[in-house]
C-alpha cells in the first residue's frame, strides 16, 4: 500500500517537471511551448505580433525562401536545437500550409537548419517584402487560392528577380 501510494506521489512529480526537462518532445508540444503565443493556436497570426503561418510554405516557392523560414528570429534564436527546429518546421509546414506545400518537398534535416542559422537577416522587413514580391509574381495568373494546381512549379526554373 505504502508502496503504492509512493509510486503515484512519484509519478505526479515526474508529470510536473518542467517541459524542458523532457526530451524529444513531438513537435505539436515544441509548437505550443515555442511559437503558438505570437502565431497562435492554429497558426492563424495574432494581429500586431506574427503573421500567419497558414499557407507559409509558399515561401518554398521563392529562390532563398526555405532558408528565409528557418532565418526568421523566432526561429532562428528559439532556444530549440536544430533537430528540434527542423522537426517543428516540418510540422508547421505540413499542419498549416499542407494545401499550398511543393509537390516534391523535401523535410528540413538538422544540418540543413544549422546552416541556415549561421546566416542572419541585416535588413528582415525588406527581405520578407521582396520574397513576397517574387511569390506574387510567380503565381501571378493563378488565382492564388487554395484549390490552385502547383501548375508549372519545378518544372523551370525559377525565375530571377533580374528575369523580367
Ligand atoms: C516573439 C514572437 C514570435 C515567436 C515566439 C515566434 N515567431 Fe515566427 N514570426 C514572428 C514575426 C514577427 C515574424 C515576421 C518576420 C519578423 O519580423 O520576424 C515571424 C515569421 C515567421 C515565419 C515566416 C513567415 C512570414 O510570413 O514571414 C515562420 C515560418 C515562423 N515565424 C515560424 C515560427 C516558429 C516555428 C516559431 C516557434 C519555434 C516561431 N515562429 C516563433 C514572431 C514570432
């Protein structure tokens, strides 16, 4: 009975130690811990903090894109490892943005993101714009919604900002 009653009273403790204790938490626990409080719940944006996150992987379809979405501080500075980082954008791009994610999508690994952390963005709001600009033109001529075919995407390649 003693016995019991001890292993409970253990394994309520071993249940309130804190979160970043645990290891290899699954990425949807990463996402609450580390990115909901700007993006929100269902990564719907929160006015005035963070964009969206529902339908981001149309950065993919930048030239520098994919790097830009690991580059970003609240990434980038997180104090999640670089598994951890890849782990959760794999699941951020495949939870919010499954419609709009590139046919042959390939998942961020940890070297990949160690790299790209390396590398920090002088001048964001600007970086940001102009891949903004170049998605819009690419997908100019579609309707830009989410039953748009990824008509066309990899099958040239794409164009440089000089191109036109
Ligand atoms: C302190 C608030 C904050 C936190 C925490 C945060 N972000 Fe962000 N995030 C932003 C802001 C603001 C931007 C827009 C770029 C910028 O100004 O930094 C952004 C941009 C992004 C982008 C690029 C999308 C775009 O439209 O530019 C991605 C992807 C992203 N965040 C994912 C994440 C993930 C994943 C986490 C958790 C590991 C996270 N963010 C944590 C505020 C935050």
């Amino acid at each position: 009975m003693r016995t019991k009653i001890a292993a409970v009273a253990l394994g309520g403790l071993l249940l309130a130690l804190p979160a970043a204790l645990a290891r290899a938490e699954p990425p949807q626990k990463l996402y609450e811990l580390n990115c909901w409080g700007c993006h929100g719940a269902n990564g719907e944006g929160v006015k005035d903090t963070a964009p969206t996150l529902v339908g981001v992987a149309k950065f993919l379809k930048a030239p520098g894109g994919r790097s830009y979405l690991i580059e970003v501080p609240g990434v980038s500075y997180s104090k999640l490892s670089d598994a951890e980082v890849a782990a959760v954008m794999n699941w951020v791009l495949g939870n919010f943005s499954k419609q709009n994610l590139p046919a042959g999508f390939t998942p961020y690994t940890a070297a990949e993101v160690k790299r790209y952390r390396k590398i920090h963005l002088p001048r964001l709001a600007e970086t940001r714009k102009h891949l903004l600009k170049e998605i819009a033109a690419e997908s100019a001529g579609d309707s830009g919604g989410r039953d748009a075919p990824p008509r066309g995407f990899g099958a040239r390649p794409l164009a440089s900002s000089t191109a036109r």
